[in-house]
C-alpha cells in the first residue's frame, strides 16, 4: 500500500527520500511523480523550510524527476525518511482530557496493569464530567485542582493537563526519527504499550508554522507509570519515534484550521489476529496548538534549526488483548497504521529497539554526505 495518494492536485507535499549511491533527498510530489529538488540552495528539509515564501518556492522548484511514487519505493534500496532532517524534535503531552485521565491511571497503578481497571473505575468516579471542555490555567481549572488534591487524585499529568502550563519534552534527537515503512521499536524491559497517532507540526527557527505530517509517539506505559521522571526512557529508545509520510505544506488551501479538525484514525492488525481500531479528533484538544508552539519557542528558548512538535493524542487504548482489566499492549510484529485524509497515511511495524536497525546516520554522517555530493 502507498503512503500518499493526493485527491487534491495543488496540495503541497515535500518529504526526505533515501537514494541508493547518493544519501538523503529532498523530494516534491508533483501529482503522483516524485521530484528530487536538492540542490546547494536547500541542501536539508532545515533549509528548505526557512525559505520565506515556501509555497511560491515550491511551485517554481526544478530538479531531477524520478518517476511515480510507486515505482520509487519499488526500487531496491529506496526508502522514505522522515520528512525532518536537523530539526529538534519535541512532543507535548496530556493535551487532550480523555488521555490525561489515562495517564493519571498510570501513575497510580505504578506501571502495574493489573490494576488499571479498578484505578480506572475509581478516578473518573471522583472526575465525572468535570474536565469536559476545560481550559487549562482557567479558575474552573484551578477549582477542579483543589478538589482532586482533597480526593487525593493530583498528578502531574494533570497539572500539565490543566495547569497554565504545557508538558513539552524531547521526544528524540535530531536525526533519530524513522519514516514510512520502517520499524518502530519498543525497549525490551516494557510489557504495557501502545501507539500513540498524532499529528507533528513543522516550525521554523522563527516560531513560524510552516506545515503538518503524522506521527507515532510510541509510549511505554508502564515505564512512565512508575515514574514521571521516567519518561526519558519511556519515550526516546532506537526506532521509537516515527514521523510522515510527507509534510503537507501550509498554503492558501491548507493551513491551521484544518489541522484543528482533523480526525486521525488509527488500527493496529497483529500477527496474532488481533485488530484495534483507534481514533484522535484534533477538535477536543485542550491546548491550541499555536499556543504549544509559543511556549515551546520565543526568547525563552530558541531552535535554530527549527523543530518539529507533536501534538498529543485522544488515544488511550483500553480494549483487552489478552487477560482482562489488562488493556491493550503491542506484540512484536504489529502494523500500526496511522491515517488522516488530508495527510496520507503512516504505516510502521513493531519491533523491539534492540532488534530495529541501529540509528547511524546523525548530524555529522549527514554534513559529511552533503559534502561529497558538493552542496555544502
């Protein structure tokens, strides 16, 4: 199956392509015929999004046309990379309420998903309603605080969740991320798991939006559960962060409202049989994603190379797998196939970290392949 088919002919999609004998290209999608346009004026996706005028440049773009998109990935060697390159890659979490309650369910449970479901019965007998279209840092807010901290119910994850301020964290380091079609790894120790579909801005060192692509944020449950100060390990391991298939430029016909509507569907199809379908409406998070982006950068914090952020997750699988009151968690072999129809589709299988190909192509092999090929 392809990552991308484009109903909507103007629609600007840019990705990273690796190239068999070359290294990592810039590519436009032209219809369905894919479009290198590396060249020494955007030698990197870094670049290529500081340009002032992306969509005019884009438009006007000339480089080496590899034929469909189909017949590219079909080549031996050939794959899709994410469409980041020296972006720091940063996520927000608990933006969403209904993922938020999950989370405290975690910490609870101490990692412990055998006691997830009585934990869970327990909080949102105390919460109710009480979160539903909530603003975080409001006084209603502030008041739900006080009476959870007399419940004994406070969290974290909740002061993040409706706390003035948002949770953002490295999800992993520049270069780290995989694209379409590769594995997406789990650390060994963890046996309480998911998937995590969101969507991932693309932000330039001026704190501009620029576009939007679709991401896994793959999370460790029990790792985290234990600690809030785990949540390192829980979510930066070799192959835990996949990004793509392509980024969908903002333009007059795309931009932030649509990524504010968006419904993101997700299904995981295991070896086993087993099959769960998810879904993420963008329409009930709790944050605005431009306000996570101007807590993220300003003259508090600049990225000069610009990042890539994602958004959090409505998400929060509960379906038993196996025994139950237990939940969900992945099995090694699962298809994690994340969707939205502006977007395209990204489809990774699960694997072990320790079993996924070993992360070596960083910052330093990239300037070096930049400079044999004399674009730098």
């Amino acid at each position: 199956m392809l990552p991308h088919s484009n109903p909507e002919p103007e629609a600007l999609f840019i990705g990273r392509l690796w190239r068999p004998g070359i290294g990592p290209a810039l590519i436009l999608l032209r219809g369905e015929r894919v479009v290198d346009i590396t060249s020494r004026a955007v030698p990197t996706m870094r670049d290529l999004l500081e340009t002032d005028d992306l969509p005019c440049y884009l438009r006007a773009a000339t480089g080496e046309d590899l034929g469909p998109l189909a017949d590219v990935l079909a080549a031996d060697g050939v794959r899709l990379l994410p469409p980041c390159d020296l972006q720091a890659v940063k996520a927000s979490g608990v933006t969403f309420a209904q993922s938020m309650v999950e989370r405290v369910i975690e910490e609870q449970a101490a990692g412990n998903a055998d006691r997830a479901e009585a934990i869970r019965a327990r909080v949102k007998a105390a919460i109710g309603d009480s979160l539903s279209g909530i603003e975080p840092g409001s006084e209603r807010a502030m008041e739900v605080k006080r009476v959870l901290q007399d419940e004994g119910l406070w969290s974290p994850y909740l002061e993040v969740g409706i706390g003035p301020d948002a949770e953002v964290f490295t999800k992993c380091q520049p270069m780290a991320a995989v694209g379409w079609g590769a594995e997406v790894g789990l650390h060994p120790i963890s046996t309480w798991n998911n998937p995590e579909p969101e969507i991932v801005l693309a932000v330039s060192s001026r704190g501009r939006i620029v576009g939007a692509t679709l991401g896994n944020d793959v999370n460790l449950r029990d790792v985290e559960g234990r600690s809030a100060l785990l949540l390192g390990k829980a979510k930066d391991n070799n192959a835990s962060c996949a990004i793509g298939p392509f980024l969908r430029v903002f333009d007059d016909g795309y931009g932030m409202a649509d990524v504010e509507s968006a419904e993101l569907t997700l299904r995981v199809e295991g070896e086993d049989g087993f099959i769960l379908d998810g879904h993420s409406s963008m329409t009930q998070i709790s944050r605005r994603p431009a306000d996570i982006v101007a807590q993220t950068i300003g003259r508090h914090h600049q990225y000069p190379d610009g990042f890539m952020l994602f958004l959090g997750t409505l998400f929060a699988p509960v379906q038993d797998r196996d025994a139950p009151g237990q939940g969900f968690t992945h099995k090694m072999g699962d298809v994690v196939t994340i969707s939205e129809p502006r977007l395209g589709e990204l489809r990774n299988t699960v694997r072990l970290s320790t079993e996924c190909p070993e992360w070596r192509f960083g910052t330093g092999a990239l300037m070096r392949n930049l400079a044999a090929r004399g674009l730098l």
